[in-house]
C-alpha cells in the first residue's frame, strides 16, 4: 500500500503538509481499516506469481486495475522480545494505471512513536521514511527510485524504528533473490 507523494524527495514537509499527509494516511488507513472488515469471499484477491529466494511476487486488482508488488519478511528481528508486535514486511508496488512505479513501503508491526522516522540502511547507503501507523515511506519518487537501485545492488537491508511506546527494533532483510523478483515485477506491470 502506499500514499500520495505531498512532497519532493529532499524537501522536508512543512507543518501545513505534515498535517495534509496525516489527514490523507488517516483517511487510507481508515479505509484499510474498513476493507479488512470485509468478508474473505467479497475481498480483493491476490494471486502469487513467482518466488526468487527471499521475495516473492504478486498481482492483485485495484479499482479494476492490474497492480503489482513484490514481497519479503525479515530473516531476523531484534528489540521486540516478548513484546506484542504484527507482521513485518517491506513491499515495491507498481500501478501502471495510476503511473506509480517502485513505491516502497515498510510495515514494522506496531503503531511509530509520533513523528518518528524509519531508517533503512542497505550498504553504505542511509534512508530516512517518514512514518503513519505501522508503515514507513520514502519522502518521494527519486528516494524510492535510489532505494530500488540499492535493494538490487545489496545483500541485506536493515530497518531501525522506534514504537509509540519506545521500545526500538531492528530488522533485517534479505535481498537475496531481488533482481530476479524485481524483473518479474517489470514483466507484469512493464511501465507505459
């Protein structure tokens, strides 16, 4: 899932921005919330395409549109022991119809300390995401576009947040098996 970019990559939002972003995730998030009350049988269905090591690949529909994403879990995760926490997963969505392409999305499995932001390291490389919820984004296109070209060119990628109650965690992702997903993710929704 992703949201609206409100801002470029380098430009931290201003107040007025920061609080348009949270309207907008609060309303998406309250929509999730509302379709997860769905019943399975009316739910979106999502068919898994293909496996590469660690990720694999998906399509679903949105709105009548093909969408497609590609998927992994950490391998290892630390700072939560014996602590209530959901799932964890980083996701790179293309939506053809809408134009959006290499939109990433990390899900930490419990709600950010208010303002807080995810860092991603992979390398050498540092990313800071801005966070709502449980999910963390790029602050735009090109910083999703730079985080893509590292995913395929690494071996690991690490997330370091911090939850509303403090407690900090870290998890790692394999990136073995991205190039390969990555270019079944181009095949099924190939940019226009």
């Amino acid at each position: 899932m992703s949201i609206m970019r409100l801002f470029s990559p380098k430009q931290k939002p201003s107040a007025s921005l920061a609080f348009s972003r949270k309207v907008m995730v609060g309303a998406f998030l309250g929509l999730a919330a509302s379709l997860a009350s769905v019943p399975a049988a009316q739910a979106q269905k999502m068919d898994e395409i293909a496996a590469f090591k660690d990720w694999r690949v998906y399509t679903s529909q949105e709105k009548g549109n093909k969408v497609c994403f590609m998927h992994s879990e950490p391998v290892s995760s630390s700072g939560a022991e014996g602590k209530k926490r959901g799932a964890v997963s980083i996701q790179i969505s293309h939506r053809p119809a809408d134009g959006r392409y290499d939109e990433i999305v990390v899900n930490v499995g419990y709600s950010f300390k208010e303002g807080a932001e995810a860092r991603v390291t992979i390398g050498s490389r540092a990313f800071s995401m801005f966070t709502q919820g449980e999910h963390a984004w790029n602050y735009g296109t090109k910083a999703d576009r730079d985080m893509v070209k590292a995913i395929k060119a690494g071996s690991k990628l690490i997330v370091n947040a911090q939850s509303s109650r403090g407690t900090k965690t870290k998890d790692t992702f394999s990136l073995s098996g991205t190039t390969a997903a990555y270019e079944r993710l181009e095949k099924e929704c190939p940019r226009k």
